[in-house]
C-alpha cells in the first residue's frame, strides 16, 4: 500500500470513528429523566346504574433513565375521580419512603373511578401529574343507566 492510501485509510477510519463515537453519545444523551406514558390513553367505563360506581386501571410506563413520582391525580369533570388504587400505591421508594414511586424502566397501575350522577353517556379527562414536571392524560367515557 502507498504511503498516500495508508493516509488516506486511516483517515477514513478515524472519521468513522468519531462518526460512530459521536452518534452513541447523541443516542444516550436524547434520553435524560423519566419517560412517561400512559396505557390506554382512553377508558371506556361498563355502563353503571345512576349512583353505582365502575373502575378502570390504566398502567403507567417510565421508560426513561430516572424515577419519579406520582404527585397528583385530578380529573376535569364530574363524575369521574381517582381512586389511588392500584400497584402505584404500593411502589415504594427504598431511600425516600415515599409511595407512587416509578423507578426507571418500569410500569405500575393506577386506578380510576365512575360514578353517574345522572342518566346517559358523559365524557371526562383526567391528569396525571409527576414531581419531574410531567403530565400525562386520560380521556374518559361512560353511560349512566336510570334505577
């Protein structure tokens, strides 16, 4: 090999080098802090008699490369309401104590409710707030069925 092709090769190989370093630090750096989703995005609650209530669990994913915590759950609208329930409750951080703690990598469940007040179809959204700053939403539908 001539001594102007030997140039020639090793640059290309640094520059793949460094092509290749540079696109591994760019794919570990686009994930910082928690990633979180929310599986369905919309609940369908079984139609329930004016007063009953009906449940649903949706599941939260962190996939992410940082926890975080549940801080809040708010829905919009009557009649509608978090419930709390569900695995979420249970999650507890070793260091902190503090429950509705989602490290990094997993999922947990999180319980909503529905309790018609009146008869016919109703339609709501729900928050899911984080410590990290994070939100995520639910849209909810049910039928309210007269006594």
């Amino acid at each position: 090999m001539t001594r102007e092709r030997a140039r020639t090769v090793a640059a290309a190989v640094i520059t793949m080098s460094i092509m290749f370093t540079t696109s591994a630090a760019r794919r570990s750096a686009a994930v910082s802090g928690p990633v979180l989703s929310v599986s369905p995005t919309t609940v369908a609650f079984a139609p329930t008699p004016i007063g009953g209530f009906s449940y649903e669990i949706v599941t939260i994913t962190n996939s992410g490369d940082a926890t975080d915590f549940i801080s809040s759950a708010t829905p919009v609208e009557s009649p509608f309401f978090a419930t709390f329930g569900g695995t979420c409750n249970f999650s507890i951080d070793p260091i902190s104590g503090k429950n509705y703690y989602i490290p990094a990598g997993s999922s947990c469940t999180f319980q909503w409710g529905f309790n018609p007040s009146r008869a016919g179809r109703q339609t709501g959204t729900g928050t899911l707030n984080f410590e990290s700053g994070a939100q995520l939403t639910v849209s909810f539908t049910g039928r309210g069925l007269p006594h």
